[in-house]
C-alpha cells in the first residue's frame, strides 16, 4: 500500500531533507515550504524515522480538501476513514494550526476535527463510547489559505530528541540542525572536524554519529510503533539492520573543545550515552588556544552570538581570531552559524557562501569558507 508522509523541516533546510531522502533511496519526493512530500510504503516509514537526521517530525499525510467554513472542515475531515487508522481504543489528541484562512480559530478547528472523527468512527464501529485508553494517535489539521491538511504524526517527540542528551548547557542547537550543519559542509569523515564551541557537544556527536553510520533514531521510540495496522516486526527489523550498519573505522578524529569546563564534561558524558565518546577528543580550551594542527580539515561551529552570551567586544575578539585562523589555514574549510550581522566584518573576510537557517527562534546565516 502506497502512503504520503512528510517529513517536517525548519526554513532553509528542506533541500537537505530532500537530498537526505534521496539518499536513503526514496525515489518519489517533492521539495514544498517547511517539509518535504515522500511517496512511500509502511517500510519507508519505519525508515523516514530511524535514518532522517535533519527532519523534524513524519506526519502521515490522511486527507487534504478545501476548507472556507466550519461545514466544509466537518464534512472534510468525516469523508476519510477513520476506522482503518484509529482503533476503537485509541486516543487521538487533535492539535491545529491556521495561517491566511478564514478559519483563524484554532480552538473551534481541532473541536470541529475531533467532532468529526467521533462521528465517523460512531458508524464503523456502532458505539458511541470511546475510552481513548489504548495507544495514541496524534492527529493534526493545517488550516492553510483555505485548504486543510489532516495529518498524523508517526514520530511523537521531535525527532531531535535521539536519546543521548540528558541535559544542554546555554545556548544549545538542536540535533536536527546540528546533523544539517554537518551535511552542508560536506565533511565525510575523510579530514579532521574540529568544534571550538562545542557546549555540550551536539556538532561533534552528530558528525560521529554521521561518519560511523549510526541510525539517529535507533535508541528512542516512536509513536508509530504502537499503531495497531503497524507490525511490529518492522522496526525490529529496521533496528537490527541500523546495528549491522554501524561502522565506526573510517572516521577522522574529531576535536571539540570549549572555554566551559563544565559544558566539556556534558559534552564527553552525552557522547558516552551515544557510543561516539571514542571518536570524539574532547578539552578544556578558549578559542585564541586553538591550534589547528593538520594541513587540511573542517570547522564547523556555533559561536557566541553577542546576544544572548558575552558581549560585542568579546564577540568581535572571538570572530577576529576565527579570521585570522582561516587565513593561517588556507586548507581548512570553515563552517560557521551565527545571528551576529557583523560577523563577516569582524571575520574579515566575506564568506563563499551564505544560507539562512534559523537556531530556536533566532535568524542566522551559515557562512561558508570552503578552501
């Protein structure tokens, strides 16, 4: 049976979902704003879990229609069959977005969805009791310029949340977005990576975890897991495939480092709850200590951006000596992600190539300087 998921990406990113899925052998996808749109089976959704390392969630695509009244989201949403997705037992929270819709309240909306999934299921299964004790299904309506999406989340927590980061220091980076900036450097384990702001090391784990082939998903759970027209024998399946796949022998060393001692001790014990903790070296060091001593190699890092730690000055003396790096090593590639708009002033050099990606809340530029 053929499924539409789609796999959820902040802005900036979902070329990089798009080339991950291409990657991992989806053939039939289509790049859309915030996510990309992946024809595939009950096996590809198992997989879209385990292995997509910039995505942010995989929602089954149920049902899209227009949707201009409160009538036209009731009938919409009871066309589609319910019964074949939702167990009589099953607890189906509806949480609901509206952008550019005459629809704009969310309250009324994800009501009207509910309403109208009690009423479809009412006829399948000839009850009008539902305990919603059993397995959840979360069930979300997009309200976007008049046309709704009824989707299902087959992930349940993001899927940044791999499992290993049992705290964050200040300032953290998502997973997610720390796996993308290790892909768009194109680094592949074949030269040293070093990380100068590692925190609590999400880069440098994330590009171990990428260069020894580590399943990003393989040590949390899903929500599809527990839906009941899912066999269990696929993840188990997927999991034991993603463990024969490991293969920690051809990566470089990566270096991390951080002026926190503190932030260096998470960063090691997040790494050990990984299983990464060997390829990675981590110390205790501000970055005017930073000696690079290879002739060719990557850094990539998240620096402070003036705003929420350090001020200007400190900032503009941690860009300065970024720069003056880069020019006493002209074979290294530097990657850098910072909301600072100076950053390329006090750098001094203007970056190869810029993207704008977003940390949280906070709009960045990744700026590039390939050798």
């Amino acid at each position: 049976m053929s499924y539409t998921i789609l796999a959820t990406a902040p802005l900036g990113l979902e070329a990089v979902v798009a080339h991950e899925a291409k990657i991992l052998g989806f053939s039939e996808y289509q790049v859309e704003n915030g996510r990309v749109r992946i024809t595939t089976d009950l096996e590809g959704i198992v997989k879209a879990n385990l292995w997509l390392r910039t995505t942010d969630r995989i929602l089954l695509l149920l049902g899209e229609f227009p949707a201009y009244t409160f009538d036209d989201l009731f009938e919409g949403t009871k066309a589609l069959p319910w019964d074949e997705w939702l167990p009589e037992d099953g607890r189906f929270p509806v949480a609901g977005r509206s952008h550019k819709s005459q629809l704009s309240s969310v309250p009324a909306c994800q009501s009207i969805v509910k309403k109208a999934i009690v009423d479809k299921l009412t006829d399948a299964y000839m009850t009008t009791r539902f305990p919603e004790d059993g397995a959840t299904y979360p069930i979300e309506v997009t309200l976007h310029q008049d046309r709704a999406m009824i989707t299902l989340d087959t992930s349940g927590a993001g899927l940044h949340k791999r499992g290993y980061r049992v705290a964050a220091g200040d300032a953290p980076i998502k997973e997610t977005l720390a796996a993308a900036l290790v892909q768009l450097s194109r680094w592949r384990g074949e030269r040293v990576l070093v990380d100068p702001f590692c925190g609590s090391g999400t880069i440098a784990i994330e590009a171990a975890m990428y260069a020894a082939n580590i399943a990003p998903g393989l040590h949390r759970e899903f929500a599809a897991e527990h839906f009941d027209w899912v066999p269990k024998r696929l993840f188990r399946e997927a999991r034991e495939q993603a463990t024969s796949a490991i293969n920690t022998a051809n990566a470089r060393a990566i270096l991390a480092s951080d002026i926190d001692a503190g932030a260096v001790d998470l960063a090691r014990l997040n790494a050990h709850r990984a299983g990464v903790e060997p390829m990675i070296e981590f110390s205790r060091q501000a970055v005017k200590d930073l000696r690079l001593e290879e002739d060719r190699g990557v850094l990539i890092g998240n620096p402070p951006y003036g705003e929420r730690m350090g001020d200007a000055a400190d900032v503009r003396r941690i860009y300065e000596t970024l720069g003056q790096l880069r020019t006493d090593h002209p074979g290294w590639s530097f990657f850098l992600l910072s909301g600072q708009p100076l950053f390329e002033r006090w750098f001094g050099k203007p970056a190869d190539k810029r993207r704008k990606l977003y940390n949280g809340r906070i709009e960045c530029q990744y700026y590039q300087y390939t050798r």
